[in-house]
C-alpha cells in the first residue's frame, strides 16, 4: 500500500495535468470521443483507491467489454514513468474534484 503524505492532492494536480488533460481534459470533464468525465464517474465512484491505483496501470484495451468511448486508455495514461505513490496522488486529486 502506498500512504498519501500532506500536499499529494496538489502533487496529483501537477501529475494530472502532465498525463491527462490530453484525453480527459483540463477539469478532468472529458473530451467527447477520447476520455469520459471524471468529475462524475460513478466508475471511479464505485472504485477502491487501490483499484483505480491498478486500473491505471492496467488501461484499458479498445475491446474491453467496460470499454464504452471505443478508444483505448494506454498503461499509467501514456506516462509510463509514473509510480504508485504518483498515481495514488491523481486518484486523490481526481477523487477531490468530485467533492
């Protein structure tokens, strides 16, 4: 398990907008055709930290069943340098916007 440290939301912010934006948008409210809405996602609603941690390193293959945009997520969303505690920090920055 990875702990969050004070400040990971901002962290996450920053991690955010380097890996993100492009597919998911700048206020993480989606982009038609790419990347859905994270601000009401009752995937990510219904999700774990661990298990939204997983899922983006994971992605999502264009033939997934739970693939609804037609268009796949890469692994960590194309950052392949991100690492746990970065990807925590973007789910808790994620999670943020939803409050």
């Amino acid at each position: 398990d990875v702990a969050l440290t004070p400040g990971s939301a901002l962290d996450g912010e920053a991690l955010y907008a380097m890996t993100c934006p492009a597919c998911h948008g700048p206020d993480a409210k989606g982009i038609p055709g790419l990347g859905k809405d994270m601000t009401t996602s009752e995937f990510i609603q219904s999700r774990s930290d661990e298990e939204l941690v997983a899922f983006i390193k994971q992605g999502r293959a264009v033939d997934d069943p739970l693939n609804t945009t037609g268009v796949p997520m890469p692994p960590k969303g194309a950052n392949a340098a991100l690492n746990d505690a970065e990807i925590l920090a973007i789910v808790e920055f994620i999670r943020a916007l939803q409050n």
